[in-house]
C-alpha cells in the first residue's frame, strides 16, 4: 500500500485517492488510446470499443455498485432530482470546508472565546440581549483594524466563529442555522463585509506571501489561511443572506436588499466583489499566486454571480419582462414548469442487452432478428423498416417499463408495426397525451420555405416577402399559415435587427456594459479538476486548500484524504459549471452579441472537446460517486459526537440514490455545450468531428428527465451528419428525440436533405460573427478608436473649466503680457457679467 509522502506524491495519487484501500501498486488500469484534440495534452479516444471495455475503476473511485458496470445496463433507476439554482442550504455549507479544515472549528471557538470572556461575565452568547450583541460585534470590527497580523487573524476568526453560528451553545443543526442567520445580519449591519474585502485586498496583493508560496515545492492548508478565514466569512454571509426566510424582520430584508445592491456595484475599489474574484482566478492560473484557495474563491464569485444577478427563476420573469417592453409575445410556456413535470425514458438498449434479449427469444423458439453492430459503444436497434416477421416480441423485456421511450413513431406504429399485445390494466403503460412543447418556427425558415415553393412552382423569387403567394397551390397556403401561426420571434433577433440598424446611423444607441472574459483561466480549473484528467507536473495545482500540513502515514488517514480530494474536484467543476451557465445565460438577456463575445472565447478555448472529454467517462459511476463523509459535514460535525471512523464506514459513503453536485453540475455542463453549438454549423460539426455520439448516448444510461433532453438536443443537431446508417441503427434515440425535444416546424433534422447538411464554409461563419462581435464592441465600448465627429459634446460649463489644459511653450514665457493685455488692461462690467 503507497501513502502520501509529498505533494508531489499527493498530486499524484488525489486523481485516484478513493481507491487506495483496493488498488495494490502493482495493478495496471487499461488507458484508450488517445489522441490530443484541445492543444493542451488533453484527448478523446480514438476507438471506442476500447472505452467501453474499461473496468469500473478506471475513475479511481471504490466499486460500491454490486452490479455489474452500469455502462452495460440498459435498465438504472429513476432519480428522483429537482434541478435548482443551489443545493439545500446544509449542504451548500458544508462544501465550503474540506475535511482537512475540522481541527479549525475549535481553534475559531477558542479565538472568539478570548475576545468575549474579557467584556462579557459568565453569560453565554445566546443569553445576550441585541444591545450587547451589537456592542461585541462592534468591538470585533474595531479590533480587525490592527496593524499586527497574528492579532487580526485571531479577531477575524472570532467572526468567523459568529457567522458559523456559535455552535459550542446550541444543541441541533437547525439551532446552528438560526443564530447563524441572526449573527450574520448583525455582522452586515456594523459593516464587517466592507472590511472583509479590504482586508482580502491586502492578501491578494501580498506580494511577500506570492513570492514564498512560488518557491515552495509543496503547498499546503497553511499556506492560505488568512485568505481561507476572510473567504469563509464572506462565503457565509452571501449564502446566509440569500435564503428567503418568511420570518425574516422587515429590518433584515431592507438590510438584504441594499447588500445585494452594494454587491453589485463598483463601491469595492472601484469595481465590484465578483471582478476582484476573477482577478483572483487569474492571478492563480498564471501562477503568481499558487497558495490561492481556488475552491473558496469560486464559490464566493458563484455565490455572488447567483445573488446579484439572480438564478434561473429570475432569469425567465426578466426574459418575460423583456418581451413585454420589445412588444414581442409572451412566451409559449414556462420552460422551468415543463421540463420539471417531464418524465425520465428508457435508455436506448446496448449491445450485451440486445444479445441477451437474442438469447431469450431463442430458448423461445422465436425466429431471432439480425442485429448489425458497428461497435461495442453503439446502441444499436433494429431497422423498424424491414419487413420480417420477428418483430412481435421486439422490446419484451420493456413491457412494464414506464417510460415513453419505448414509443416509436406513428408511422411506425401504424404501418409497420403489429398490433400491440393488450396488457392488463394495471400494466398498462400510460402515454403523455401531445407533446410537451410548442412548435417554433424562425422568420428565416418561412422565407426559406417560400422561395423554395416559389422557385418549384412559378420560377421566380421575391427575396424576403413573407406575404405575397399569388401563383402557389392551396396547400402551400395552408402551410405557411400554419408556419406563421407558430412563429416565435427571440429578444436576440430584435437586437440583432437593431444592432443593423444602428451601423446605419452611428450616433444612436451608445451604451451597455463590456463583457470582461476570464473564460480561459475557469477552463484551465475545470480540466484540472475533471475526474478524466491525468496528473501532470505542469499542471495547476487545485488541491492547495485541502492538503494537510503533514501528509497521511496510515491506511484510514489515506483514504479519507482520498474522499477529500475526490470531493475537492467535484465541489471545483459544480462551481465553475454554474458561473459559466448564469454567465451566458445573463449576457444573452443582456445584448446577444455579449453572449457571443463569451461563447466564441469559449469556443477558442477549446470548451467543446472539453466537456465531451469529462464526458467520456462511465458517467453513472460519477454520478452516483459517494465521495462524502456526512459525519464530518457542518454543520453536524461540530453538534454531534463524532463517531469513530472506520475504512468499511469510510467505504460506504452515504445512502443516497445520487450525488447532488455531480448530477447539477452534468446538467450544468450540458446547457452550455448546447448554448455554444445552437444555430452554429460550425460548432456542431465540432460535435461530429469529435465523435460525440457516442459519448452522449451513454450519457442517456442517466434516467433523469432533464438530463436526458439536454443530451437529446445535442444529439438531434448532429443527427443530420451522422447518416443514414446511424439513424437507422438508433431509431429508438430519434424516437425519443420526436417525443421530447422541442419540433420545429419545417426543420429536416431526421433526413439530412436540407442545405444545413451540406459542406460548409466553417471558418467564414464563425470570422463573420467575429466581425459583428467586433463592430458591436467598438461602437458601444473603444472610445480610442471612435470618429472624433460622433463623439458628444460636453457643453457643462463646470466641467470644461475643470479640464486640465496643457498651454505652449512660448505663451507660458509670454503669459505676464498676455494676462496684462487681455485682462488688466480692459474694463469688465461685473454687473453685467454677473447678469
């Protein structure tokens, strides 16, 4: 058995530190082979059949699951996952400390002990009325204002002992909750958090304490505690004050509402809180800053990104707002209501399930149907368009399945297939009466599918007249009333419009906010914190907050480093998933050409193969991961006592069907590959280029509803350049595509005859859009380089004499005459001046 016995050998083993109780040193893990797609050593497999051979511990984790690799399953569980902006609030806490942190409850309880004891008699914290609470907590802020930095540490702890709760006097978690909440606002109101940021201020910019953690060739928790106690406390109360509480005092939410304001606003140094966060992101990428708590910190900015700018459900009540004040319609439906009420289906069937449902049919005396296999990753069905007569028992053993995806489409239904055989009526299965969303149909697509009608039938086109049809039969009418009825025009279209108008007529509509991108540096992060990344020595280190000063000597110790480690990462990649999500997602409401600013550096930064890389992995494994120690989480760890571990309690983990943050922060990762290749020709090829199809469709194993549309609507995008063969062979996945993703109209994404499906000239889009993105930016943002003609006039009288002027040479030698000729020298009116 191998323990830690330096960083280096730490770094090593946390990318499979859950594993070290099973895996002996001399046991070899297979590899794919691999080839290098992003240009920064990172690859995807070549050959597929290989990835789907690997053991289940590959990933590094403890095979829990007595079953066999869920990759071969085409049966798994419902799960039962309600997607919000954030987990509960208990475990939002409690991510925010490694379990290398425990030891440090105490040492904060003990720091604020010492600056109570002195002021306060025998009372407890809890026994103190409002006067002396504030009277302590403004004594605390006073004394954080001290030049020695061990004495600002130990106040600044006794404040993080207050927002923690002062959990040494309460006896439950909730209590720890409440006079958390209660402390918190209190510690807002006397003005901690303005203090806090100075302080953290000072930290980033210690160059002293940058230049040591540089040279050190081993990184530790020590390295970053200043900056660990600043960041807990500013964590705690963005997140404490962010929760909706009925009961909160009307004082409270007043105190809520102008935090979130400051939040927001360049009050911090003349910028706000989630800037100085990404400088920190960047600092650490670029290595100047290594001893960074980079989990800390993305938490913080996440915490702060969600809080000020609002989650998902604030982001469809100002989407239909905005429609409201462009005059556009409102929306079709809640898009948030629909995918919540939608159903998980049945994962498309592998290849070791189709040769055992062979198997079965042929004990039955069944004539078998001949099954083709492409490869070993390929869930492959039969072609429903064959007319042979084994068909009655195809799908026997998804009788009782509850699912709509063993639903095929009509057409197959009735001309192809037999009659179903009846099932009792508590066997039934019970079908979604329609589909779960309106059509949509582009303005483009109208004028596409009138020139077409016109150019067939009357040999002339009208270029974008969407309302002469003269000349073209009835059913053509009939068509494009249809069309129309279901046109759906997007707040990004009407910007765009506008955006053209105003090239037109450049003096008009200058203003909006620069999109500032630190897209390369959470990217860097998220493929060091990827569960399918390799450990390498130029890579950066993520795991500088999480190791203990003295590496593990003992087997237990290991291993509970190991879940820490393993716990560190996924923490990292749900944070980072969710600030580029909000980010997009906010910057697309904001200007269109904002989120294309974001979503091309994105893409330039090699987003893409990125997250089909963390993909490309037995996804069910790092969902259902069991990297957590509930008995050392807060807050129960600091009111319980704590049971003795053990390597079997170690190995359990807890009982829960999934892991919250993993399955957030696949969704997460999903919606953004989907915002970056939406309408984009070129990014989907990207997607086939890159052999995604596969990938995806293992991801379908996951029986979760919104999971599985976001991996339907990728796969439908590429559909069409996948070919026939593909389609044929996965007709059950295109089944699922028509039942679950949104249709539009006239779109030919299950044929593959349309222009979209053609060659492309790839790199003129994307520099078309780079040229758009540009005049937008200039126009609005590059006062450098504007016309002097367009720029306005100032005409404040204060404003021009306060101007500094710059005066020649020769009139400062000659300035006596001047001031004795223009002004001494002639008779001013002061009254009719003053007039």
């Amino acid at each position: 058995m191998s323990v830690f016995v330096s960083s280096e050998s730490a770094l090593t083993h946390g990318q499979a530190a859950s594993q070290l109780s099973q895996v002996s040193s001399r046991e070899t893990i297979l590899r794919p082979q691999m080839m290098d797609v992003g240009g920064n050593g990172s690859g995807l497999p070549v050959n597929n059949k290989q990835r789907a051979m690997l053991p289940n511990k590959s990933r590094g984790e403890f095979a829990r699951n007595p079953r066999k690799d869920s990759e071969g399953l085409s049966e798994s569980p419902d799960l039962e996952f309600e997607y919000a902006d954030t987990d509960k609030w208990a475990a939002e806490l409690s991510e925010l400390y490694s379990y290398t942190e425990g030891p440090e409850f105490a040492l904060n309880r003990k720091c604020f002990e010492e600056e109570f004891r002195p002021h306060v008699s025998e009372k407890k914290w809890t026994e103190l009325d409002a006067a002396q609470h504030r009277a302590h907590a403004m004594r605390l802020l006073d004394s954080l204002e001290v030049i020695a930095r061990e004495k600002r540490l130990k106040v600044a702890r006794a404040i993080l002992y207050m927002a923690q709760g002062t959990f040494a006097e309460c006896s439950s978690e909730a209590e720890v909750q409440h006079w958390m909440r209660y402390n918190i606002f209190l510690l807002l109101d006397v003005g901690t958090f303005s203090a806090l940021v100075e302080l953290l201020n000072m930290e980033i910019d210690n160059s002293a304490a940058c230049s040591s953690a540089v040279r050190k060739p081993a990184i530790s928790l020590a390295d970053s505690t200043d900056l660990r106690v600043l960041l807990n406390i500013m964590y705690l109360m963005v997140e404490t004050i962010q929760q909706d509480d009925p009961a909160d005092k009307p004082e409270w939410k007043i105190i809520k509402e102008t935090f979130r304001a400051e939040l927001g606003s360049p009050l911090f140094n003349n910028e706000p809180v989630s800037v100085m966060l990404f400088g920190m992101v960047t600092k650490f990428c670029s290595g100047h800053a290594p001893h960074f708590p980079m989990k800390k910190v993305l938490l913080l900015l996440w915490k702060s990104i969600l809080f000020t700018l609002g989650g998902f459900e604030q982001l469809q009540s100002i989407k239909v707002c905005k429609r409201e004040e462009l005059g556009l319609p409102p929306l079709p439906e809640d898009s948030i209501r629909v995918i919540r009420s939608m159903r998980a289906a049945s994962p498309p069937a592998s290849a070791s399930d189709l040769i055992e449902q062979q198997q079965k049919r042929a004990r039955r005396e069944h004539k078998v149907a001949l099954i083709k296999q492409d490869n070993l990753d390929a869930f492959n069905e039969k072609d429903p368009y064959k007319a042979d007569d084994s068909r009655e028992d195809e799908d026997d053993n998804d009788d009782n399945d509850n699912s709509i995806e063993t639903e095929t489409f009509p057409l197959e239904r009735d001309e192809v297939m037999p009659p179903p055989i009846p099932h009792p009526p508590s066997e039934r299965v019970s079908f979604p009466k329609g589909l779960p969303w309106a059509p949509k149909v582009r303005e483009k697509d109208i004028e596409n599918f009138l020139e077409s009608s016109r150019s067939k039938f009357i040999g002339y086109t009208l270029g974008s007249d969407t309302d002469t049809v003269v000349g073209l039969p009835r059913p053509i009418h009939e068509s494009i009333k249809t069309l129309k009825q279901h046109k759906y025009v997007s707040i990004a279209e009407i910007q765009i419009a506008k955006e053209e108008e105003f090239q037109k007529t450049p003096l008009s509509g200058v203003s909006g906010i620069l999109t500032v991108c630190y897209e390369i540096a959470l990217l860097k992060i998220l493929l060091a914190a990827a569960p399918t990344s390799k450990a390498k020595t130029d890579s950066i280190n993520i795991l500088a907050d999480v190791l203990p000063e003295e590496m593990p000597t003992t087997v237990l110790q290991s291993m509970k480093l190991g879940v820490d480690v393993n716990r560190h990462k996924e923490i990292i990649v749900k944070a980072i998933s969710a600030i580029l999500l909000l980010l997009l997602k906010h910057f697309k409401l904001n200007h269109i050409y904002q989120f294309e600013y974001m979503a091309q550096h994105l893409v330039f930064a090699n987003c893409i193969p990125l997250i089909l890389k963390f993909f490309n992995q037995n996804i069910m494994s790092y969902i259902t991961a069991k990297n957590s120690i509930s008995v050392l989480d807060f807050p129960y760890c600091v009111v319980h006592e704590l049971p003795e571990l053990t390597a079997e309690s170690l190995e359990a983990g807890d009982n829960n069907q999934f892991c919250w943050r993993n399955l957030f922060s696949c969704i997460n990762l999903l919606r953004i590959l989907n915002k970056l290749t939406k309408w984009k020709h070129s990014r989907t090829m990207m997607l086939v280029v890159f052999k995604s199809a596969p990938i995806l469709k293992r991801a379908l194993k996951v029986k979760q509803a919104m999971m599985q549309l976001y991996v339907l609507k990728l796969l439908k995008v590429q559909t069409k350049y996948l070919g026939r063969q593909w389609r044929k062979s996965n007709m059950k996945t295109m089944s699922a595509i028509y039942q679950k993703v949104r249709h539009r109209l006239n779109d030919d994404w299950a044929y593959g005859n349309d222009l979209d499906a053609r060659p492309w000239d790839f790199q003129a889009e994307e520099c078309a859009l780079r040229a758009n993105i540009e005049r937008f930016n200039s126009r609005r943002y590059d006062k450098t380089h504007s016309n002097p003609d367009f720029l306005p006039v100032d005409n404040c009288l204060q404003s021009v004499l306060g101007q500094r002027v710059d005066l020649p040479e020769d009139f400062q030698m000659n300035y006596d005459l001047w001031l004795e000729r223009e002004v001494f020298s002639k008779p001013i009116s002061w009254e009719e001046l003053l007039q």
